[in-house]
C-alpha cells in the first residue's frame, strides 16, 4: 500500500476556526493510523488578509492543539511560478487554451443567464477561436478545457459514490489575466507536488473536487482518494458562526479550555467508535477511520464541551494546573500560595467546567487577610456575620494544633454552647473567608489556610 500523506491546507484568516480544527485533527488521525505523514500547507494566495500575524496564529492554534505535522509548513503563495508552469503546460497540452473575454462581457454573460434562469458559466467563446482575432491590449487568462460531454464519478470515502455530468462544468479559469494562479489550480498542483494521497476536508469542497479532477486527468497525474466531511452546525441546527460563540481556536484557549478537550470533543462530533464519549489520543489514533465518519452535520453542544473539559482538568494533577490557571490570576502567586492551591483545587475541580471557572473560584486563596465581598455574600453578612464571627474567634483562637478535625470540634463546641446548628454560622465563616456564598468545606479551607491566615481573615471582618 502507498504510504499515506494528508494534509491540512488553511487559508489565512486570523485565527485557526473550530471546523479547521476538526478537519486538521481527522487528518492528522488518519495519517497516524496508518502510520503516514500529516502535512501543514498555508494557502496564502490572498495576500490582503494573508499577513504573519493572521499565519502565526494558524500555526499557535495548531502547536497548541499538539497536532504537529511532518515537515516544514508549505507556503501556497511561494510555489506561484509551479502553478504557472503547470498552466502553461496545459496550454501546450491543448487542455488550456487562452481567453481574451473582457470584464464587460463576463458580466454581461452572467446577467443573461441571470435573467434566463440558466447558470451562471462561462460560455466557452474563446475556446475554439484563434488567438489571432484577439483584441489589442487584453492580457489574457488561460482556461481550461472542460469535458463537455459525459459525466465523473467519484467514489468519496465519506460521501460515497457522487456522479455529476460534464455540462455542469465550464471552462474554469487557471491562470487570471494578471499572471497569477487561480485557487482551484494551485491547489490541485500543491496536492500533487506534495504526493498526497488522502484530501479530507469538508464537504463544502465536494463541488469543487469535480473541477479539481478535470485538471488531475489532463495533467495524468494519480488522482488521490476524496473524503468530505459534514460541516459542523450550531445548537440551532444553522452553519455555525459567530452568533452561536467563538468561532476562533485561540478564544477556547482563553475561555479556559485544555487542547485534549477540544481534541476529544472535535473527534466526536461526526466521528464515532461505540458509545465512547471519552477517548484519549492515543486511542483515537488506534481506532480512527473514515468509515466511521457519518453523512450528517453535527451539532455544536457546548454543554458536552464543558463536560469534557471538566473530566479533563480533573484528571490533572493539582500541580501541573498552577501554571495553567496564572493567566487568569491578577497577582503573582507566591510559593505559600501555590502550596494553598495545590491542596485546594481538587475540591474546586468537582464546580469547574473550565481553567476560568476553576480560576475564579480558587481567586480567595491568592488574597493576604482583606478579602472582598460579593455583593451577595456582603448583604447576607450584614444579617449578624459580625456577631457570629465575633463569638467564634476565641474558640478558634484556643486550637493547639491546626487541623481540619480540631476546627471541626472547636466550630461544633461553639455551637453546642449557644445551641445553634451549624447552618447558623457556617455561611458567615465562609463568607469573611472566601468572600462568596459558595466554596468547599469551610473546614478544609480553614485547614489550608492555616491558622494565622484563617483568623486575620475573620478579625478583618469583625472592625
């Protein structure tokens, strides 16, 4: 069997989008499993948008992703005189043949076929006629010849069998009039170049693959296997965009989320093996095929994303998600409190969905005694936290040694003399400690904090 060779080939926009991302992913899976080669190629051609910021953010995207391809990344724009060549080749070949239609009459050609309901095509005027009747001062484009007759099958690996007749087609532009190649040219010759053996991308490229064989078959070059994945919807159903969230890899980055995450949740969206929701890369890789790569769009479920993410980050160990949460922290975080979230986290994980979330929750152990106030949590302390935290401090005060079941007797034994139940204290301790209505046991936090910490937090509440 030929070596397998896929290939992920974007088009610059300023950031790598969440459906590129699944189709580099399933191209990276592919080649893997097959033990191939999986190939990066930016398709840079429009150079307004195509800047090296917009290509360096495609390849961070990537690195983070930890989908990293075989071999230097390719440059589209870079290979423009091949694409040239090629064209000129077709000429020479007779499969080409030079168009000297004016823009006037381009558009003039399209609003007759407008007006008739007929498609918008080329008509094929240059096709047969002589270069000689061309008109002075036109640069012309060079144009493909188009079967005219007949029809192409091609057996997709995702799609399956998928037949178009030649009159659909019209002679596509190769070569524009300004001497650069077209997009459906350059492609097909990068492909080519880069002997790969598997296009999978989606399936809004399925028209496009019947262009693109024209050229393969008058070039007689090998024509390499097709598989058009669905395209992802949102919740509602539509194509996904910007309405329905972030579109870009890097805004998953910041809200929070851990690339292995976004990798399994991706892979299972139009992707299946059993009722595995979970599946770690190196299984995929084992396990990945097109076969199992289902007709339908999928639907984006932001719900599931969360839920996966979660799993994640709790497998993680406390330590290794320090650096991973600084970003988020507005302070630096000392080595006393590094050891205070180290021991914190684990509890925090179970209310996380995300590295922010996870962030925003463990904010109270980063503060130094002076913790602010929720807005909530500071109307219900104004109904006797003073008091209460008041009353307890001596009892926490007598502790001689520092434990999470010490706190819990000293805590009980105050409520026992003033026969209350905890309820009636408890949310007070939590508030001047975390400054919210909700954290883990108070008394677990009590115990990270430690004494000293724990009573200059309750003293400030009481002034």
């Amino acid at each position: 069997m030929t070596k397998v060779i896929t290939r992920f080939a974007p088009s610059p926009t300023g950031f790598l989008h969440i459906g590129g991302a699944r189709t580099a992913l399933f191209n990276y899976l592919f080649a893997k499993h097959h033990q191939g080669k999986f190939l990066l190629r930016i398709e840079d051609t429009d150079r307004a948008r195509s800047t090296d910021e917009t290509v360096e953010a495609i390849l961070m995207g990537m690195k983070w992703l930890n989908l990293n391809w075989d071999e230097d990344a390719v440059s589209q724009f870079s290979r423009a005189p091949r694409h040239r060549e090629v064209a000129l080749e077709l000429l020479e070949k007779g499969h080409a043949y030079y168009c000297y239609a004016t823009p006037e009459e381009l558009s003039e050609m399209r609003e007759a076929a407008k007006k008739e309901g007929r498609q918008q095509k080329y008509d094929g005027r240059w096709r047969d006629r002589d270069p000689a009747e061309a008109p002075e001062g036109i640069s012309p484009a060079i144009r493909l010849k188009a079967p005219q007759t007949g029809s192409s099958t091609i057996n997709d690996l995702v799609q399956g069998s998928v037949t178009i007749e030649h009159e659909q087609l019209d002679d596509m532009v190769l070569l524009r009039s300004d001497g650069t190649p077209t997009y459906m040219l350059a492609v097909v010759v990068d492909d080519h170049d880069m002997d790969i053996t598997h296009v999978i991308r989606g399936d809004d490229h399925l028209n496009n693959a019947f262009r693109q064989l024209q050229i393969y078959k008058a070039m007689g070059w090998h024509i390499p296997e097709f598989a058009h994945i669905p395209l992802i919807h949102g919740p509602d159903g539509a194509k996904l965009s910007k309405r329905h969230g972030a579109l870009g890899i890097e805004a998953y980055q910041e809200m929070g989320y851990l690339p292995e995450a976004i990798n399994n949740y991706l892979m299972r969206l139009g992707w299946s093996h059993g009722d595995d929701e979970i599946i770690e890369i190196e299984n995929a890789i084992k396990w990945f095929s097109l076969e199992n790569v289902g007709k339908s769009p999928s639907r984006f479920d932001f719900d599931k994303l969360r839920h996966v993410n979660q799993h994640y980050m709790a497998k993680k160990d406390p330590k290794d998600l320090i650096p991973l949460l600084k970003p988020y922290f507005n302070s630096e975080i000392s080595p006393q409190i590094s050891s205070r979230l180290e021991r914190g986290l684990e509890s925090l994980l179970q209310r996380s969905e995300t590295l922010e979330e996870l962030a925003k929750k463990s904010q109270f152990y980063l503060y130094e005694s002076n913790i602010p106030l929720e807005e909530k949590a500071a109307e219900k302390f104004l109904d006797g936290g003073k008091e209460k935290i008041t009353d307890i401090l001596p009892f926490l005060e007598a502790i001689k040694k520092w434990s999470e079941e010490n706190i819990k007797e000293a805590i009980q034994a105050y409520c026992k003399k003033e026969d209350i139940k905890l309820g009636k204290v408890g949310p007070f301790i939590r508030i001047a400690l975390t400054g919210s209505i909700e954290s883990p046991s108070i008394f677990q936090i009590m115990d990270i904090l430690g004494q000293e910490e724990t009573l200059n937090r309750l003293r400030t509440q009481t002034l």
